[in-house]
C-alpha cells in the first residue's frame, strides 16, 4: 500500500515495492530529513533525538532502520524501547532532547508502523514543521557527516517507572483513597506496551487486585486494537465474571482510555474525558478544550463549574494549540485521549486511569452510576463517497449556505449547531470523501441528523 504520508510522520504497511510501504528505504529517508530538520533548528549544538516503539511485529525492524539513520545523521540517540507514546514525549523533555520519534501504528492493525514526530517540547509537530520535513524528503538533498561526527546511541529502559512516578506525584491522583476502595480492576492490553506499562500503574496506584488480559508485548493483537465497543466483548465478559469494579482497555501506544462499567456496559470513550473533566474542574477552577467532533457532554459539565469551553480543529496538535491560548487545565479528544498539561500536553491513557480511579474512589458511586450522572448524548459517524469530478470544498461551501441561519463553526470543515444536536462535516485528505458526525440526545436524532447532512450532499 502506498505510504501515508502528513504533518505528524509516516504510515504505511510492512512489505512491498521500494516506493510502497514502509519499508527499510522509505523509513531511512524520513527519518534523515527528520534528522536534518532538527539540525536545522538547532544548529550550534549536537542534537540528541528520544527514539520508542510499540510492540507490533515490525517495531524492531523499524526501530533498527531509525536509529542507524539518525546515528548516521550524527544526531545521538536515546533509545527508550518498549515504551507508550506519552512515556516517550515525556523522555524528550527529560533528557532535554530537541526532538522524538514514536514508532507506531497506533490503533491500525499489525501489518501497519508508523513514524510519529516530537518536538523539543515532546509535541507533536506543528503544521507549518510536518510540512518542513515532507519538503526535506521530497528534495532528496541530504548531506551526512563524516565517521568522526557520527551521532552516539545511548539504551535507556526506566522510562516507563518514571512516568509513573510523575503520575503518582500529581495532587490530584489520591492513591490513599484507591487503596481503601480495594478495587478489582480488569485490562485488556492487546498485546502491546500497555502490558508493560498499565499493570505496574495499577499496583504502584494501591490496585493489587488486578485481572489481566493481552498484557505480553508480543505485538499480535488478539482483536482489532482500535478500543471500540464491537472489540471489547471478551473483556466486558471478564468484568461481569470476575466481579470486577471496572475494566480499563488501551489502543497498542496507550493515549487512548476506554472503560468499561460494573456490568459490562461501556462507559464510553467519548465520556472518558468527561468524567476526568468533571473530577479536574471540581479541584482546579479553569477552562477546558476538546475538538470539534468530540461530545458536548464536556461542554455541559464545564459550564456546570462556572468555566468556559473551546473547540479545536480534529487532530491533538490543534486541541494542545488551543489549551495553551485558552489557558485550558484539562482538554483532550473524544476517542478516550486524555491531556492533562499539570503532566505533559500529550494524550495520555496512565494519567486517565489515575485521575478516574481517584474520582471513582471518592465519589461513592459505581462506574455506571457515575457514567449515568452526566449528560447523555449519542453520536452518529459516517461518510459519503464523492465522485472524483466532485470539489468537496465546494461541497462544503454550499453545506455552509444550506445551513446559513445556524450557528456554525468552519476552523475544521464545517460544524453546524442545532438546539438539540451538531452536525460535522469533514474532508478526507486522503480519499475521496466527507466524513460525516452527529450527535443528539437520543440516538434516533443523531441518526436523522446524519441522514439529512447526506440526503443534501448526494444531491448536490
């Protein structure tokens, strides 16, 4: 399959021609134009880049190629390894690196890897900088430096424990109201660094009672890795049968959270971010952002404590760009991903589970009690597939004048607000289609929402 390439790295599948997929020639060259990028910021000083990974099958190939490349580059290298996306952006800051690269596919299945590129700050990279380095791989003129001022490869393990350490230090995770709870705690980790990274979490969080699932880092998914209702059966089972208080379920780089309620219902990613924003604003008065496709919940339970909310464009770089201009205390995105800036501004399922296990532990109610006290909206997702002779920015333009006497928000494609729902409209920038999200606060509402917004483009 042809590589993807964006703003925020590379992705592709494992195998193929030398200019398909993401293979050892492909990886060599982007993480060289990466490499010369970062010298370009920094040019008086030897760089140092964080490299981690995944457990997918193809992580140590692609860790192998990226780390010579860099090394070749002359840029140092820490090689963290096994080790989530927040552990890695967090590494960056630590060891004052001037740039990361996560090898991941994140929730893709196991034929694909990525490349997923960090600032200095352990950022993704800004628009304006993805493009910088596109143009550096397109031009193909890249310069090495001789066997003396190759970079040096330095191996750094511990992370992981340092990033719990940091969970554990923030005030608002309460680790002695956990352990009086005596939670029971079942986990699904597909098999990837989560394995590693959430069962120690739980025990360093007071949680000794803990029923684990898919917690070998061997990279085969045992079912799709995208943390979606129709994936998790076998562990809502596992909640029911084993008497659990809840279950946690991460995607194969851990920044993103889905819960799973007492009985087995799903709490559900959208409100994931909504209980640890309600639990946040409780004790730090300040205001809160999600994206424009992310549920209104968060809204309301904002408003509830006297704070303002803001809507970002789709895509974490935006929703961190907005917390910082709205000086936001939490924010994040409704797919389960948490940012929590008192830690570091990047999603971050380890500061997710220990922010909701304090807030279950002192708010005496069960998860789908708590989950039952916010406000219920239901989301509809769907696309339509345009003609290629169809512009669908002119889809768009004349999507905007339909819905003319609404309030309507056009940072990210097109969102209109309705007094009991929104519809968002998106272009793909990768196929030939407008993605199409709704939400309302029945299901039958949301999904006539999204009935209409198709009925007029198909007939456009």
């Amino acid at each position: 399959m042809p590589l993807i390439k964006s703003i925020s790295g590379i992705r592709g599948t494992i195998g193929g021609a030398a200019n398909d997929g993401l293979n050892p020639i492909n990886l060599t060259l982007f993480a060289s134009a990466y490499a010369q990028w970062v010298k370009n910021n920094f040019p008086q000083q030897k760089c140092k880049v964080v490299v981690g990974r995944d457990a997918r099958i193809s992580g140590e190939m692609v860790n192998s190629v990226v780390v010579g490349a860099l090394l070749g580059c002359g840029v140092d290298v820490v090689n963290v390894g096994l080790a989530t996306t927040p552990t890695v952006e967090m590494a960056v800051v630590d060891e004052q690196a001037q740039g990361g690269i996560i090898i991941t596919a994140s929730h893709n299945p196991r034929q694909w890897n990525a490349l997923k590129l960090l600032n200095a700050k352990g950022e993704f990279l800004s628009d304006d900088d993805g493009k910088a380095v596109l143009q550096i791989a397109d031009q193909g003129k890249l310069t090495f430096p001789d066997v003396d001022s190759l970079g040096s490869l330095v191996d750094e393990y511990d992370f992981v424990d340092k990033h719990i350490e940091k969970v554990l230090a923030l005030k608002l995770v309460d680790t002695n109201a956990i352990k009086r709870a005596n939670f029971k705690v079942a986990i699904d980790c597909v098999n990837s660094v989560g394995g590693i990274a959430i069962p120690r979490l739980l025990k360093a969080l007071g949680v000794s009672n803990v029923v684990e699932l898919y917690c070998e880092p061997t990279g085969e998914f045992p079912h799709n890795p995208e943390p979606l209702p129709e994936h998790l059966t076998e562990i809502s089972s596992a909640v029911v049968s084993e008497k659990a208080h809840l279950g946690f379920v991460v995607d194969p780089d851990v920044d993103r959270l889905a819960i799973i309620c007492e009985d087995g219902t799903m709490f559900g990613e959208e409100y994931t971010l909504v209980a640890v924003a309600d639990y946040v604003l409780a004790e730090t008065k300040g205001n809160t952002v999600s994206n424009l496709s992310s549920t209104a919940a968060l809204r309301d339970v904002t408003h509830k404590h006297g704070q303002q909310y803001y809507a970002s464009a789709v895509g974490e770089v935006n929703v961190v760009a907005a917390m910082k201009k709205h000086n936001a205390v939490i924010g994040g995105e409704g797919n389960g991903g948490v940012i929590y800036p008192e830690l570091h501004y990047g999603r971050d399922a380890l500061v997710g589970i220990a922010l909701f296990l304090s807030q279950l532990a002192k708010c005496n109610k069960t998860c789908s009690e708590l989950k039952a006290h916010y406000p219920q909206y239901f989301m509809s997702k769907n696309k339509v597939e345009l003609s290629h002779e169809v512009n669908p920015d002119e889809v768009l333009r004349r999507m905007k004048i339909h819905y003319s006497n609404q309030k309507l928000n056009n940072i990210d494609g097109l969102k209109v607000e309705f007094d009991d729902g929104w519809i968002h409209l998106r272009k793909s920038n990768t196929e030939p289609i407008i993605r199409i999200y709704t939400e309302a606060k029945s299901p039958e509402k949301a999904k006539e929402l999204a009935e209409q917004a198709m009925k007029l483009i198909q007939n456009q």
